[in-house]
C-alpha cells in the first residue's frame, strides 16, 4: 500500500511540476491562407533563394522527433506583398524575403526545433538585386503575393519530462522551404 501512495504522490507532483502542453489544434505559425477558391493565379516569376545552413544539435534529451511520411514537394503561399487588393496594371518589388518553416498544429515545440531535430534547412532568403516586374490585368483585382515550393513531412514528435517520462506524443505536418520561390499576382 505504501508503493502505491508513494507512486500517486509522485504522479500528482509530476503533473504539477510537468510544463503542460495544449492538445487543441492550432492554425499554422504565420499567416493564415484566405480562402484559396476565391482567387486565381496571374503571372509568376520564379527566383532561387538561398537556404540557411542546417542547424545540426545534439537530440535535446527532453523531445523525439520522426518522420512518419515524406518528404513530398508541395508549393503554397508564404504572404502577400501588398495590402489590399487593387486594379494595378503591373507590380515591381526589389526587398528581400525571408520565409521558415511552418507546422500545422501546435506540438509543444517551434517548427524551427523540428527542422533543427531533422538537421533540414529551416529558412530561406530570397534576394532580389534588380527589381521584378510582373504584368497584372487592371481589369482585375489583384495583389502581389510570395509563393515557395516546400517539403511537407508528416512527424510525430514526443516529450519528455526531466525524469524521462513521456507527457506528450503529437503529430504534426512540417513543411521546410525548398531553394525555389515565386513571385505571384493573384486575382480575387
């Protein structure tokens, strides 16, 4: 009987001690999408960014992170350039863009410690030194968006207290930019 008091308490401090983790789903870091049947692509310009160097760490002793399936190349939008939606007959942009990695729910951890985990590039940084101008139908109206080809991975990443006890097993999907980008005009 005593054990058996001594591993309650003991259970009852470690969920007291134990960070909790949500269990509610999350929308992905970032912007969320608006809703993609409303709109319709224009004119594209692809660019080559640059990739940021794979952060290879020590597998933090507190978290496991595995693939369950991927990679699979999947191309979605990482922003709009502009504000509001206008009839313009054209759109020029010259900044430099950085984009991450995104997850799709909330896992106790950021994308970036996934992407760290898996030893996978977790930015990229698109460069433009002369400015890109892309054709749009003043008809129309349109904004200037940047889009980017990722690989999407689904993961299950587990947690682990100090003691080595498991308190959460989530999965996820991660997806990590690839090398190619584009700038796009889209229609409403």
């Amino acid at each position: 009987m005593k054990k058996f008091l001594k591993f309650v308490f003991l259970a009852f401090a470690l969920v007291l001690v134990v960070p909790q983790v949500s269990f509610a789903e999350e929308g992905v870091e970032g912007e969320l999408p608006e809703d993609e049947e409303n709109i319709e692509l224009g004119e594209s310009i692809r660019v080559e960014g640059e990739l940021s160097d794979p952060q290879m760490q020590a597998m933090a002793a507190h978290r496991s992170v595995t693939v369950i399936s991927g990679p699979k190349k999947i191309n979605k939008r990482v922003k709009y350039l502009t504000e509001s939606w206008a009839k313009a007959s054209s759109y020029t942009w010259s900044k430099s863009i950085l984009s991450s990695s995104t997850i799709s729910s909330s896992v106790g951890i950021s994308a970036g410690a996934i992407s760290s985990s898996l030893g996978i590039s977790n930015s990229i940084t698109t460069s433009f030194n002369v400015g890109m101008t892309l054709p749009a139908s003043k008809s129309k109206y349109s904004k200037l968006a940047f889009y980017g080809d990722y690989n999407q991975r689904y993961v299950r990443v587990r947690l682990y207290n100090t003691q080595g006890l498991l308190y959460s097993d989530k999965k996820t999907y991660h997806d990590a930019p690839r090398k190619d980008t584009y700038l796009q005009v889209v229609y409403k």
